[in-house]
C-alpha cells in the first residue's frame, strides 16, 4: 500500500506539472493531500471502533483500486484536465486518511502483545523503503508504462492486497459499546479520554509536536544543498534519502530488540537526541557530516515515532483504540503547516537558523514531558 501511494504521489505531480508547467500547483495538489487528515482521520477512528476493521478496509481499498482504474482510463484517453487531478487527489486521500488509523488498530488483533513492538518496527522498515524506492519506481514506471499504465498497476497492487486481508483472521472487537451513542458522542469521548489520560495524552503530543517542528527539515533540503552546502543538484537526492537509510537502520535494530521494558525512557530520549541531531545538522557545513546527521535524524524519527505507536497499542483499550489513533495520525495533516511556517522562517532568518530553532523547540518539549509526566518514563508495556 506504502508503494503504490509514492508512485502516485509521483505520478500525480509529473501530469500536474506536464499539464501547467507550475509549480505552485505542484505545491497545492501535495497539500490537498495532506489536508483530508485533519478533517477526515477522526471520523475514520470512530469508524473503525464503530465497523468491523476487516471489512471496511477491505471496502476502503475496494475504492481505491476503482479510483485508480478510473483515472488510468481518463489519462489514457487524453481527456484528463486539472479538475480531474485535484478531484482524484482529494478523494484518495480522504480514503487514505480513513484507511491509515484503520490499518494500525488492526495490528494488536493480528500480533500477540509480545511481538507486538517487532510488527510496528518492521512496519516502520516497509513503509521507509518504500519511502526511497517508491518515487524512483515512479519514475521508471512513467518511463516504462506511461502514466496510466501507473494506475492500472496501481490498481493491480490493490487487489492483490484486498486478497490478502480477506486471508487475514483477524480477532473480532466489541462495536457494542461505541453504537450505543452518535457518532459526535463517540468522538468526543475519544476526545475526552485523550485529555484525561495523563499517559496518552503526553505520548500524543510527543507525537503531535514534532510534526510541525521537526518534520519541516526535509522541506528546507534545497535551500541546505544550494546555498549552505554549496553543493550541485545530485547532493539533493543524497540528502533527501540520509534519513531514509537512518530509519532502515533503526527500525532493523528496533525489530530485533523484542518487547524490551521502559519504552517511554526510549521515546523521550529519541525525541531529545532529534533535537540535538537537527541542531548539528543545521550548523554543518561539509557533505559528508551533514548526511551522517541527517541519517542519525532519521533514526531518531523511527525510534520515538515507532514506540509511541507500540505504546499507545498496548495502553488504549480495545473499544477506544480507532478513535485514540486517528488523533495520533493527525500529524500526516499537521506537517505541510510545519512546512510553511519552516519555509517563511527561513526567508526572514535562513535555513540554519529556522532548523536549529526547530530542533531547541524538540528538545525543551521533550524535557518538559519528562518533568511533568514522569509516569511515562516508568510505563512498563
């Protein structure tokens, strides 16, 4: 699924930029994608704590290989215009924004709580090689099969995985309790039992905080290859992958190290060293030791991203576990707001300066939830 959404991420941009030569609307068609997750992933938690996971997501991505074919023939035909792209961006990217938080309730019914960190981490590791091998795979497949054949092989993805969550046995999960009120209702005790679970609430935050500060980073990579590096165009794409290598490489070591104890230790210790490793990124001016930060970034990300995800698997119950997740996901939607606040702070005080702020704000924000939660350093899962 990870795939097929980096090839038509870039699929989409090569015909929006082929049809109008702009990239303002490059940037529009990306941040429509983003901005279903802020509207739509809530619903989608009380959905998924509503419905039977399997089934609905079986539908969800039902839709998505429709979409897909559909688009495939319009491109194919010649008759595609703007309208069609933003239309077909929008929509996949409300169903991704539903079926995102569905995925990961999904996990604790399949993996038993021991394996439960591994699952997580290797999902990590997917979804990051994917991550770098999937805009490349774009390319070529542009290349190879033109840009509607791209979405008849996307649609083809998409079936083989409705095919594979049919095999799925998945244990069932009481929907009793969340029908017997409304949908509001329901998400408002999602809400509620976010604000008023000391641990939960500091791990979404933990979560929250760093898509909008430590996120941007990548944004602001060819402004650090041009203008601070003084490095060509090829040193962009080295740039852009260093963290993806630093997150293969956490998530490999995250696997490996089991259901291990004192995960919340971890996390605030990941999220001070994001910190520091963005701070050293952002005053380097040498290649190589910029890519050697960026990869440590990388890894950093995974290691807190990684265990907040486990730890909120193992601590939300069951019933609650869609809604708790959907607003742990927001920050899919929260980052292109990282993004323009990182990009009109480097116009008034540069790119060094934007980073290494951004990576002060990570560190005090993981000091002060460890003084003022410190029942997540002792949480045992």
């Amino acid at each position: 699924m990870s795939a097929g959404q980096w090839i038509q991420q870039v699929t989409l941009g090569w015909l929006a930029y082929d049809l109008t030569g702009s990239s303002v609307v490059l940037g529009a068609i990306s941040g429509l994608r983003a901005l279903p997750f802020l509207v739509i992933a809530p619903s989608a938690g009380v959905a998924a704590d509503r419905m039977d996971r399997r089934k609905l997501l079986m539908g969800i991505e039902a839709i998505l290989a429709t979409t897909a074919v559909l688009m495939g023939l319009l491109v194919g035909s010649g008759l595609v215009e703007l309208w069609h792209l933003v239309v077909f961006a929008f929509v996949t990217a409300a169903v991704w924004a539903t079926s995102q938080p569905l995925r990961q309730t999904l996990v604790p019914s399949v993996v038993p709580r021991s394996d439960l960190t591994n699952a997580i981490a290797l999902n990590s590791l997917a979804f990051n090689i994917t991550k770098v091998l999937g805009p490349t795979a774009g390319g070529f497949l542009i290349a190879a099969f033109g840009p509607a054949g791209n979405f008849h092989l996307q649609a083809v993805a998409y079936t083989c995985v409705i095919a594979a969550i049919y095999a799925m046995r998945v244990a069932p999960h009481d929907t009793a309790a969340a029908r017997q009120s409304s949908v509001l209702a329901n998400l408002r005790e999602g809400l509620s039992y976010v604000r008023s679970t000391p641990v939960v609430l500091a791990l979404v935050v933990a979560a929250l905080v760093p898509s909008i500060f430590a996120m941007p980073y990548q944004a602001l990579m060819p402004v650090f290859q041009k203008d601070v590096l003084h490095e060509g165009p090829e040193a962009l794409g080295l740039l852009l992958a260093a963290p993806g290598v630093g997150a293969v490489i956490a998530a490999l070591l995250l696997a490996s190290l089991g259901n291990f104890p004192r995960k919340g230790a971890l996390l605030l210790l990941s999220l001070g060293f994001l910190g520091i490793m963005l701070i050293l990124f952002s005053q380097t001016t040498v290649l190589p030791l910029a890519l050697l930060m960026l990869v440590g970034v990388g890894g950093c990300q995974v290691f807190y991203a990684a265990t907040t995800n486990t730890m909120l698997q193992v601590i939300v119950p069951d019933e609650l576990r869609g809604r708790v997740i959907s607003i742990y996901m927001l920050d899919h939607g929260l980052s292109p707001i990282g993004a323009l606040i990182g990009g009109v702070s480097t116009a008034f005080v540069g790119a060094p300066t934007t980073i290494a702020a951004m990576g002060m704000i990570i560190i005090v924000l993981a000091a002060v939830v460890a003084w003022r939660m410190p029942m997540l350093r002792q949480v045992e899962t």
